[in-house]
C-alpha cells in the first residue's frame, strides 16, 4: 500500500471494471487500500491479461468479482451485496456504459439497451449502494460519465444524451443523499485510449482523423486509463469531504479550449 493511501480500510464496487477505465479504477481503488468488487459482464479483460480482480490480489489487496450486467436491477444488487465480505460498500463507481461509432439509425432494441446500461445501470446501482451507505453513515458515489454529456456529436446522439442523463443526476443524487453524508459525483473522460475507442467507437488507428483529433486536445495527446483513475479515487476519498455534486472534466482540455 503506498504512503497516503486515500482509501485505506474502506470497500469499492466498481462496475465494468474487468477493462479499460474501470480497470484502472479497481486497480488504484486496491493501490490506496480499498477491498474492491469488481462488476462487469465479462470476467476477462478485453484488452487482454489477468482478470482485474486477480490482479489486486496477486498484489496482497482483497477483491472479487461478480458478474453483473448492469440493466438487471437484480444483478446490481448482488454485486452490492458482495461487499458484505469486505464490510460493505463505502464506495460506488459506476462506470459500466455500451456506445457504438454511429448511434442514429440504432434499432429500437439498441436504443432501450442504451437507456437501460448507461443510464439505468447507474441510477439502479447508487440507490442499491446508497441504501447500504445509510447504514454506514455515508459513503460516496462516482459515476464515470463523457465530455459528450457537455457537447453535442452529431455520431451518437443515443449515447450522448445518455452521458447527459448521468450528468443530471449527479446532481439530483447529490441533492439527495447529502443529507445522509453520501457524496455523489461526477468525472467526464474525454479521449481515452480503451476498447471502447478502438473498437466500439474507432478513434484509434483511423491516422489522419486521429491527428486531427489530437491537435483539438491542447496536451497534444490521448489519455490513458489512469489518468482518470486517479481522480476518481481523489472523488471518492476524504480528501472531496465538501467535493458534492461536482463534475470534473479530465479531457487534457479539449472541451472548454479555444
């Protein structure tokens, strides 16, 4: 555990944790000490390695996985009762979302899938985790959302309008559940190198057009997994104690740039 460690003795239930940047989130979770439980509909990582969850362990960390699709109510609350090994749930990332290149001829069944993962998911999940939070006497909520809930893309007006549901109710929960010292928050990842923008949205790989998707980032690069773990972790710690109902953009300032 590293000096500092900012969440030390607290459990963590990260959904779509098995890849990208829900991996790195369990994955720095465990590093400042939590237990995590790691909810995903796939065990393995799709970028390829030892299961997330394997990995905290190997480390001497406590985790475990849980299969979980997030549009199944039932399912989130198994994975929230799996906290209960590890003293239960102090801290929630809901992070699990689906997205595809071009979202505006999705058939019905994609659409409501759409609702049903990215913006159902979530809301299911932090009012299961909250209700054990109470408990506890607080807790804090993270809902990993999208610089696309703050600008319109023409490509994927489904997924767009589902990163901008997550961003009302990051501050609906956070209204609600202040009062019972539950913190909700929200971060909004720009582009990330992970499967999701190599394969489901191909950003990646498409030369000229990433060039010039690079030059609208003023870092001049694409960030990677951790770079929106970190912060996460920083949401969910005692250092955000008066962090509540906040939204912070982690994009290497493409969006709010000239």
């Amino acid at each position: 555990m590293p000096a500092g460690a900012l969440l030390d003795g607290r459990t963590a239930i990260v959904t779509g944790g098995a890849s990208g940047i829900g991996r790195a989130i369990a994955l720095a979770c465990a590093r400042h000490g939590a237990s995590v439980v790691v909810a995903d509909v796939r065990e393995t990582p799709r970028e390829g390695g030892e299961a997330t969850h394997a990995c905290i362990e190997r480390a001497g960390g406590r985790a475990a996985f849980v299969s979980c699709d997030v549009a199944r109510p039932e399912q989130i609350e198994a994975a929230v009762a799996a906290a209960d090994r590890f003293g239960g749930v102090d801290v929630l990332v809901c992070n699990a979302a689906v997205g595809c290149a071009d979202d505006f001829d999705c058939t019905p069944e994609e659409f409501d899938r759409s609702l049903a993962v990215n913006v159902g998911g979530y809301f299911h999940a932090a009012r299961s985790a909250a209700r054990r939070m109470r408990e506890k006497g607080g807790g804090s909520i993270v809902l990993v959302g999208s610089v696309e809930a703050l600008e319109g893309v023409g490509l994927r007006p489904v997924y767009g309008l589902t990163r901008g549901a997550v961003r009302q109710l990051t501050f609906a929960l956070a209204d609600r559940l202040g009062p019972d010292r539950i913190r909700v928050n929200a971060v909004h990842p720009g582009l990330v190198e992970t499967a999701l923008t190599t394969h489901d949205i191909p950003i990646f790989g498409s030369g000229a057009d990433l060039d010039a998707f690079l030059q609208r980032i003023p870092l001049r690069r694409a960030g990677v997994p951790d770079d929106i773990a970190e912060p996460v972790v920083f949401l969910a710690s005692d250092r955000a104690a008066y962090v509540n109902g906040a939204e912070l953009v982690v994009d290497g300032g493409m969006t709010y740039s000239w």
